[in-house]
C-alpha cells in the first residue's frame, strides 16, 4: 500500500461532483480529508490517498482528467 498527499483544486462545474467517492469505486483509493473549503463557485481539498502506487497515479490521472487540477505534495509512504 502507498499513501500519497495532495491538493485537489475542482473548477465550478465539479463542485457538486462526487469525485472522492467515484475514485474509491473505480480505482480502489480511499481518501482522507485533512482540510478543505468548498463554496458555490469552486472548492479545494488537501487529503491522503491510500492504495496501490499504481492506482493511485491513475486516480490522480482521471481526476486531472477531469479538469481537477491536481497537486501532489510531496508525501509519499510506501509500505
């Protein structure tokens, strides 16, 4: 298992989106949120990904995808 830190940064039009959730399906990552804010118009979320280093690259790579702009920050375990 590995856990990666990051900064997720969602555009208005994800707000509302169930990002996190739909990454714990499709790519078997769980999330903890450190800290966030989110209003109407745009959020943001610092939180630990926990998975397979490869998942996790991926989730990171779909929710980019998305037009999340994705942070890593640098905290990487592996274990």
């Amino acid at each position: 298992m590995a856990t990666q830190r990051v900064k997720l940064i969602y555009p208005e039009s994800l707000v509302t989106r169930p990002v996190l959730s739909e990454v714990a399906i499709q790519f078997r990552v769980t999330s903890n949120i450190r800290r966030a804010a989110v209003d109407e118009g745009s959020g943001w979320i610092i939180c630990e990904l926990e998975g397979e280093a490869g998942s996790i690259k991926q989730a990171m790579d779909w929710m980019a995808s998305l037009g999340v702009d994705v942070e890593g920050l640098g905290d990487v375990v592996e274990s």
